[in-house]
C-alpha cells in the first residue's frame, strides 16, 4: 500500500505505479477526487465520502466507480472483503471487455477477407436457402449488384444439389463441407459459366449459414479449348511435313527404280518385232511401272510437291481424254453420263495433275455404286462465282469472287455421312478395305496447288456430288497451234549422263543410245568434271541428288570450265521445287524421273534444238527462268 496526501502526489507516483487498486477519499486538500476518474479508469476505485453525500455518489456511479463508501466504523471492518470484491468484478469486467473486442477484431478481419477476396463468395441461410451477402468478385462473376442478388434463393446461382448435399451431410453430422465440385454459376444473363464450388457452413448472428466459394474456370478452360485447337493444327502441319520428307524419299529412291523398269521395257518393246506376243507383257510392265509412278505422284501431290508444268487447258478436254482410259477401270454397272461444254473454258495448270484430279473423282465416284446400277455425271462449265457463294467451299473459301472453270463429277452411290465428309481429304483416311486413301488427299493439295475451290453435297445414300472450281485463264494471246506436227527431228551428238544409281546409269545410257547419241556416263560430279575435260560433249544429263558433289555443285563447276555448256537435270523431285533450290543456277532443260523414251527425247530436243520443237506441245519447259 502506497499512501499520498494530494492529489498532485498521487500523478505523480501513477508515472512509475500502476495501482491495482484506489481507494480516496472524495475531499482532498488539493481538488476534488472525481478529478481523477475518467470514462475508462485504469484500475477499480473505491471512493470514501461523508455521510449522506448522495449527488456525489450518483456522479461517482456514472464514472464507473465501483463502490462509493460513507466514512463509518462499519465501512473500514468490511473494507478487506469490499477490495476483494472490487477486484474481482473488475477482473471479470475486464475479461468482457477483452472477448469483445478479440470478436470485433475477428469480424473486422472476416469482412476484410470476404469484400477483398479475388475469390467469388457467397453467404446463405442453410435452411432458408436464401442469398445473404456475396462480395464483390461474386457480383463481378455472376453480373448482379448486390442489391438484388440478397434475398435470392441460392439455386438461381448454383446448382441446387450443392446446397442439398450440404444439407445432407450437416443432417449425418458430417460437419456439412463439399470440395472443389466441378459445377456451373448462372448469370444475370442466363450465362452457364463452369466453375468448381466450395461450401463450408458457417455461423452469421447465431444462425448457421452456407459459405460457398466459387472459382471461376471459364477463361481457363476456354484458353485449353484453344491450346488444343492449335496443338491440333501444329500436328496437321507436321503430319504434313513429315510426308512431304516421306514423298521427297519415295520420289528420289522410288523413281530411280522406275527409271530402270520403264527403260528397260521400253527399250525391249523396241528390238522386237510387231505382233510378237512378248510385245504385251512388256507393255503391261510399262503400264504397271507408270501406275507405280502414278501413285508417287499422288503423295508427292498431297505433300504440294507434284510435278508442276504450266500449260493451258480445259477440263472438257481432260475429262475427254479420260474416257478411253475410264471405260476399262470403271464399274460395269455404272452408267457414265458426260456433259461437257464446248465453250473456250481454259485454266491454268499442270494438265497431269489435273487429270489426275478428274481420275480420282470419278473413281471416288464409280466406288460409291458399289457394284450396284447407278449413274456417274460429269459435268463441265465455266460460271461466275461471288464471295458469298465461295465462302461456302470446303476448300478455297477464301478465293476471290471472280469466273471460274468447273469440273463436277455426281453419283448416285452410298453417299457420305458426316463424319466421313469431315475427313474425306486427310491423308490415309479411306473406309474402303483396298483403298489407300490418298485420291482425294492428292485432290486437295493439287487444287489448293492451283488456287481453285471444292464444293461437296453428299447425304448417305442419296449419292455425292463434288464440283472443283479452278480460274479462269485470260485469253491467249496467240492462237493455240494444235494439232499433231511431224516428228522429223533425229537426235545425234555426243552425251554425258551423270548419275550416281547405276540401274540408271545403265538404262539411261541404252535409251539415249537408242535414240540416237553416243553415250559416256560418270557416277559423280568428280568423275563428271574429269569427263568433260577429257572429251566435248554436246549436252550433260546431270542427276541433281547425288553423294559428295551435289548436281548443283557440279552444274556451277561446269559452267565454270565451259559457261556455253548444255545441262539437262534430273531428279525424282519436281521441277517446281528445283527451281527453288537452284534459282540462279539455269539449265538447259529438266526432266523428271522416271521417264519414257519420248519424253527423253523430247527433253533433249528442247534442250539441243529447241527451234525444231512445235511450240506449244514442249513437253517439259526448261524452268530456268
Ligand atoms: N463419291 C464418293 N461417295 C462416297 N464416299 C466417298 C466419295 N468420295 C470419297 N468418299 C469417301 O472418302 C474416302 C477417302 O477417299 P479417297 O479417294 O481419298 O480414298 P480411297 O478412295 O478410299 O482410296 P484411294 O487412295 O484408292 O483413292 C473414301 O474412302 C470414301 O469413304
Ligand atoms: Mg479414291
């Protein structure tokens, strides 16, 4: 017990003391003691006062004083119980007021969270089902002001069984919580957003309420939708190119053998005299090896790396050509139905490759009947085509509107349903059980090759009609001299072929004996620099893929011995593509593998007598431009 006699005494001993307890007496000699007590007294104070003084007393229980006491023998006897008393309602009113505030801390935290959280959360009654609060990424997410979305049955928002299960498993005593279900949240709007749902319940006022935070998958799952897309179309183009390699490995190794067995058979036919039977299977081997040829084509094609040579033609003239071939190969029970304009319809193109187009669908075509009776139309035409009417195209929906040149092949088959059509281009899709599924994967790369347009109509069992629409070319400027012109000219000189595949080497040196030159052959650009040094040659035939010295290399060193020298290339890749790689480096002339004799000797003629061909049959224009 500390005793002071003032007031001033007293402030001053509470900057080194806190009291646990004061006891005063009400007058002292420096001021009254009421002075003292605030709202919010640091310690329980008992307040002596003489006898009767009840104003004071009231002022004294407004400031909290606990107990305000008169100055009686009877007071100081009960004084230790009184302190006792004082201190033990003070600790209690002191462990209130510390609840109360630790609560209002705890709201204040909560409220903090749930207005801030970037997580959607909702609160509703458990039994009533009605919306109570929601915080502001909620109302972002669902489009409500808060407003309106309080009072709201939940099940307007979320799933209904949600709240249900909570229900449930509150009723089992199993404490009411669901995790991350997999859900959906209405908007304002009536949108679906997919979202996964937390619940958890939880007390507001003393009733027991549903907390269910919502996450928001939308945006995610529609950036997956687009991750796959483009996965999708990153594979496409690989499976693309990886067949590109596949063709470019077909083409060099492939044709090089064709090169051999069409040679060869060629060369045989010619030694033998007419009507003897040998003659026939020989000439099938010929046909066998060309449909071989063909069928590289066809994937080189689809890769976008067929044979391309630009010339002038009408799909009428196509499809006429054709029929001969057609009739044998087509079902006996299809009825070939042909409408074919006469109009001067030409396009643009590499007259094989658009043969082959009309061959594969009227193949497609003939299939389609599946041994039984049916029809096959063909149709060609030129029409006028707006942007509209293309944007509907499977393929050239981008085209511009403008005239173009049409090829339409209908039957009346099995038909395609959906699914089918959606894959009819892909490379090796086929339901045929001998089919390769390469027709119209050739189809596509060749019409996309030509800038041109496919429409398909088909229904299951109600037949399939395909139309491709290919430019129109501009007039020309000369008249076409067609025609058959006399084959007078006779080959003579002395040749050098280079090639580093002696099955070649082997055949071609025959062939171009046949035809008329004196041939001397080389396995490599080395050997072919020393030939060429050795002895003068009238044209080299030059393979362009060959081991250590390329056919380019060895192209540049022969120009540089002889810049007037005369070089055919070679290859079983396309010219197109050649051109590419060997801008710059001009040649003579190119031809492709495999080839016939007469395309060999026409090849040559370009190349040594180009004034001796008619102008416009030049079977392979040189591409060195
Ligand atoms: N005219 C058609 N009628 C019905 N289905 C067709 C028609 N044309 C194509 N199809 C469908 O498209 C698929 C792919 O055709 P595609 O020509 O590419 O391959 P294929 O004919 O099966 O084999 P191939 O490589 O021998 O041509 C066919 O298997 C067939 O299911
Ligand atoms: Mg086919």
């Amino acid at each position: 017990v500390t005793v002071v006699y003032t007031l001033q005494e007293y402030r001053e001993l509470l900057v080194h003391v806190e009291p646990a307890l004061l006891i005063t007496d009400l007058n002292l000699p420096d001021g009254n003691a009421l002075s003292l007590l605030s709202a919010e007294p640091s310690c329980p104070t008992l307040v002596m006062t003489s006898y009767g003084d009840e104003e004071i007393a009231v002022r004294a229980m407004k400031l909290e004083v606990r107990d305000q006491y008169v100055k009686s023998d009877l007071a100081f006897r009960e004084m230790p119980r009184t302190v006792d008393r004082a201190l033990r309602e003070w600790e209690s009113l002191q462990q209130a007021q510390r609840a109360e505030v630790a609560l209002r801390q705890s709201e204040q935290r909560f409220s903090t969270v749930f207005h801030a959280s970037p997580v959607p959360i909702l609160i509703a009654h458990l039994e009533a089902g009605s919306i109570l609060d929601a915080n502001e990424s909620c109302c972002e997410l669902l489009d409500f002001p808060l407003a309106e979305l309080c009072g709201k049955p939940l099940d307007t928002v979320l799933e209904r069984s949600l709240l249900e299960e909570v229900r449930r498993l509150q009723g089992e005593g199993r404490g009411g919580r669901v995790r991350d279900r997999e859900s959906w949240a209405k908007t304002r709007g009536g949108q679906d957003r997919s979202v996964t749902v937390s619940l958890e319940i939880i007390e507001v006022g003393g009733a027991p309420c549903v907390l269910a935070m919502v996450f928001d998958l939308t945006e995610r799952k529609q950036a997956e939708q687009e991750r796959l897309e483009l996965e999708r179309r990153m594979l496409h183009v690989q499976k693309l190119e990886s067949l590109g390699v596949l063709a470019g490995g077909v083409a060099h190794d492939f044709n090089n053998i064709l090169v051999a067995i069409i040679g060869h058979a060629d060369l045989a036919i010619g030694e033998l005299p007419e009507g003897v039977a040998v003659r026939e299977s020989l000439s099938a081997i010929k046909q066998a090896a060309k449909r071989a040829a063909e069928l590289s084509q066809q994937i080189l094609a689809y890769a976008g790396r067929g044979k391309y040579v630009l010339g002038r033609s009408r799909w009428t003239d196509i499809v006429s050509e054709l029929t001969q071939l057609l009739q044998s190969t087509l079902s006996k029970r299809a009825r070939l139905v042909l409408e074919l304009s006469d109009a001067p319809s030409f396009m643009e193109g590499d007259a094989t490759q658009l043969r082959q187009v009309a061959m594969n669908l009227i193949t497609n075509a003939s299939e389609a009947l599946d041994d039984k009776d049916g029809m096959i139309t063909v149709r060609t035409g030129q029409c006028r085509c707006d942007a509209r009417e293309l944007s509907r195209m499977v393929v050239g929906a981008e085209l511009p509107s403008g005239d173009y040149c049409f090829l339409e092949v209908q039957d009346s088959g099995c038909g395609m349903d959906a699914a089918t059509l959606a894959r009819v281009f892909e490379p090796f899709f086929t339901t045929k059980f001998t089919g390769r599924g390469l027709g119209m994967a050739a189809v596509l790369g060749i019409v996309r090759g030509h800038a041109g347009a496919i429409e398909i109509e088909s229904q299951p069992g109600a037949g399939t009609r395909f139309r491709v629409l290919l430019p129109l070319a501009a007039p020309a400027k000369a008249s076409d001299p067609r025609g058959e012109v006399e084959d007078t000219w006779r080959p003579q000189g002395r040749l050098l072929l280079v090639d580093d595949e002696p099955a070649v080497r082997a055949v071609g040196s025959k062939m171009l004996e046949r035809l008329g030159f004196q041939v001397e052959t080389a396995a490599d650009g080395v050997e072919a620099i020393a030939a060429y040094q050795a002895g003068r040659f009238d044209c080299v035939v030059l393979d362009l893929t060959m081991p250590t010295m390329d056919g380019a290399e060895t192209l540049k060193r022969l120009r540089a011995l002889d810049p007037a020298v005369r070089v055919v290339l070679s290859s079983g890749y396309t010219e197109s593509e050649l051109e590419l790689r060997f801008a710059g480096l001009s040649a003579s002339g190119f031809i492709q593998k495999p080839y016939t004799l007469m395309v060999l000797k026409r090849a040559m003629q370009a190349a040594l007598h180009p004034d001796s061909l008619p102008s416009a049959s030049a079977p392979q224009d040189s591409g060195g431009k």
